[in-house]
C-alpha cells in the first residue's frame, strides 16, 4: 500500500458527557490534565474539545472523587466522542493520525 | 403535515446554594458532598450556653487545643455524606455475609479443635469491646467536634465501629455453633484476663480525655494504627493454616475499612498539622504520649499471640505507623529516616 502514514496533527478530537455529579469529576480532571481543551456546556451536555489530543487519567478522576475510578465506567456517561483510542488501565487517549 | 422538534434551553439561574458559592469563590456547580457539607452546623444565635458546660457554647472550637482558620478545610478524602457513605457500605455488606454464608457451609471453625477455638476466642473476641470503646470515642469527637466536615465523618466512624463489633461477634458464633457462649468468654477475657488490661486501661484513659482532638489522634491513628495490622494482617500467620484462611476471609472487611479509614485520618490529621506550628506541636506531642502508652498497653498481648516473633513483628508494625506518622508532618523522634 503506498497511502502515507498521517503525522499526528492538530485536528480537534472532542469527547462528550452526560452533565451529572460523576461527570462533573471527569470533566474537571481533563480540564487539569489538557490545559488546550475547550469545555462548552449544553443542556444535559458538556462537549470538551482539544487539538490533536485529549488523555482522560484515571487517577486525576479517582483523586477528584475521592473513591477509586475504573477507566472502563467512562462509558456509563459516554454520549461521543471522535478521535483514534488509546486505551490502557490507567489512560484512555484521544488523537487524530499516528499512534504515539 | 410537518412536525418540527423545537429545543429550548433552559439556563438555571443559580448553580449551588450562596454558602456553598461563597466557599467555592464563585456560584460553580458543586459536587453532593460539597452541598451536604460546608456550614452544616449551625453556629451563630444560640440564646444560652449549656448549663452543663457553661464556659463554652454548645459548639465551641476552644474544645480542642487546635486552633483552625476554617474548621471546612477537613475535608473527607472519601467524600462520604450520607447517600455515599450508606451505598458503599451496603455494598461491603453484602460481600462480607457472602464470606459468612460459606465459612458457615464449610464449617471450618466448628470443626477446629477444642484448642484452636479457645485460641481464636482469646484472640479475637474481647476486640468486640475494643469497637465498641471505639464507638464511645468516635462519638465524643462528635459531639464536640467543630464543624460537620469532620463530625459527620466520625459519626460514619462511629457506625462503622458497630458493624465491626458486630462482625467479630459473628466470628464468635461461627466458633460456638451459634450459642454465643464465646462472647460471654470474650468479655470475660476483656475484663479480667492479664493479657487484655492494659489495653483496656489505656481505652479507659481515652474515655476521660477531654480534648477531642486528642481523642481522634489517640483512637483512629495510633490504636487502630497498632491494633489492626496486628490482629488482621499478622495474627493470620500465626494460626493453623485451615483457620486462618477462613479467619483472614471472615476478617476481609476489616482489612478493607482500615485501608480505607487510614486516608480519612492521614488526611485530617495532615490539614490541622499543615495549619500552623502551635498544631503541629501539640500533635506531634499527643502522638508521642498515645504511642508510648499503647506500644507499652499492646505488649502482653504482642507476646501471647506472636511469641518468639513478638519482636520482630511489633517492630514492623511500630515502623509502619511512624512512616505514616512522618508522612503526614507529625514529629517522630526515633522514628526510621
């Protein structure tokens, strides 16, 4: 195949929540740990956007909600997101182009 | 015909209640533990002080010789209000009558020795008093503690003592086919056996200890900093094998709220040391006086369960504590760098 390997670039990926108390948490760690991303608050919603790449860390969310947070329950609260996924137990990534 | 989905959006106008924006800096969504939290506790328009105690007001802060800016920064790391508190519970609950459910079918400890029993009763049994010692204390911080961060999170503690005792008594029926002779024997043990007293004195000395604070520290990190690695991490190995596995999976829930419990205490403790100098003092000075007498109440004890390995394993379980004494800022003189 002669189709070039994209670079990693900075084409926004976003991800997308359910506005509730668990969410509030997630949405702040990411918040912390993206400093370039961008919340926008809808009804029932809260879209973050971030260029090129959003990481979720499981123990800024665990730390925010005081119990410990399985990665895996993101998808309780999950509504969408786009974005190539890089999941491990302890990040879940977000990125357009070549895996890091 | 043409039906058209219109969305309104509707804007709420305030997102928490004034006291908690106040705190927050500005009006933020705040999260339940937050808004079941902050400025719970009434303090202002008392007409009268308690004729019993008329020097303070019902709710003092001169209660305690630890002096706090804001009595909120005691923040629970486990974010416990009562919705939380009460779900996660439950749900340990259930995981623990399960562990119940089969030591019983099995029938491990009915079967054990004569021996072995007597053993396990004089080991574990008289700790339902212990709990229950534990309850008192937790509840005195309650009921003059400052501030609903940290006397809501006693008052769980004090919940959760109960449900300990409860669970060693279970462990007690488990041993004597549910008579409940064994808690009868436990309590004597409790009373009268040489080995038990001095911690039983030591509890006592609690119990007439005026400052609350003190109390906490004494109670929740230093004899349960002692008590708990002792009976639910080591004792197990020191049991015939068949017995303390079914011991160690009994005493589970144990192990679990200490671990727990432990982030709650560090974490207080840290905040009033973090405050000032003067707190940090007089913490570090109760810590040594509390450490001294229960090292010196735990000792007989420490020598009938552990025996030759006495020592060794009370030196482990000492070190464990000052490690997370230092951790925390607490002064440990002796303690390992």
């Amino acid at each position: 195949m002669n189709t070039p390997t994209p670079e990693r670039t900075k084409t926004p990926v976003f991800i997308a929540f359910v506005t509730n108390d668990d969410t509030r948490n997630i949405v702040a760690a990411i918040r912390e740990d993206n400093p370039q991303a961008t919340v926008e608050e809808f009804p029932a919603m809260v879209k973050i956007e971030s260029p090129g790449r959003l990481v979720v860390k499981r123990q800024s969310v665990s730390d925010l909600m005081g119990r410990d947070w399985d990665l895996q329950e993101i998808h309780l609260n999950l509504i969408s997101l786009s974005g190539s996924i890089n999941e491990t137990e302890d990040e879940f990534e977000l990125y357009w182009g070549q895996a890091a | 015909m043409q039906v058209d989905i219109k969305t309104s959006n509707i804007k709420q106008l305030r997102n928490t209640f004034s006291h908690v924006a106040r705190r927050l800096g500005a009006d933020k969504p705040a999260s339940r533990y937050q808004e079941a939290t902050f400025d719970m506790q009434s303090d202002t328009n008392f007409h009268y002080r308690p004729i019993w105690d008329p020097q303070f007001e019902l709710y003092d802060t001169a209660r305690t010789a630890i002096k706090m800016a804001d009595w909120y920064s005691f923040k629970d790391p486990r974010q416990y209000y009562y919705g939380v508190y009460t779900m996660n519970r439950a749900k340990q609950q259930d995981a623990a009558e399960k562990q119940f459910e089969f030591a019983e079918k099995r029938g491990v400890f009915f079967n054990l020795s004569e021996k072995d029993k007597e053993h396990l009763i004089f080991a574990v049994l008289p700790l339902r008093h212990y709990e229950w010692g534990a309850n008192m204390n937790n509840c005195f911080c309650t009921s003059f503690g400052y501030g609903a961060a940290i006397t809501q999170a006693t008052m769980y503690n004090t919940m959760d003592r109960l449900g300990l005792a409860q669970y060693v008594s279970r462990l007690g029926l488990l041993l004597d086919g549910n008579i409940g002779d064994s808690l009868e024997v436990g309590k004597q043990h409790w009373l009268h056996t040489p080995e038990w007293q001095e911690l039983r004195r030591s509890m006592e000395n609690l119990f007439v200890t005026k400052d609350w604070f003190e109390v906490f520290l004494a109670q929740n990190f230093v004899m349960d900093g002692l008590v708990y690695p002792m009976f639910y991490k080591h004792l197990e190995t020191r049991l015939n094998p068949m017995a303390g596995q079914t011991f160690s999976m009994c005493t589970n829930f144990m192990q679990e709220w200490f671990v727990e419990t432990q982030r709650w205490v560090d974490s207080t403790i840290k905040t009033a040391v973090d405050e000032s100098p003067e707190n940090k003092e007089i913490l570090s000075r109760w810590f040594d006086i509390w450490m001294t007498e229960t090292t010196r109440a735990l000792q007989p004890l420490m020598t009938a369960l552990f025996a030759e390995e006495a020592a060794s394993i009370f030196m482990q379980i000492k070190e464990e504590l000052l490690v997370r004494a230092k951790k925390i800022g607490l002064k440990t003189p002796g303690a390992p760098a």
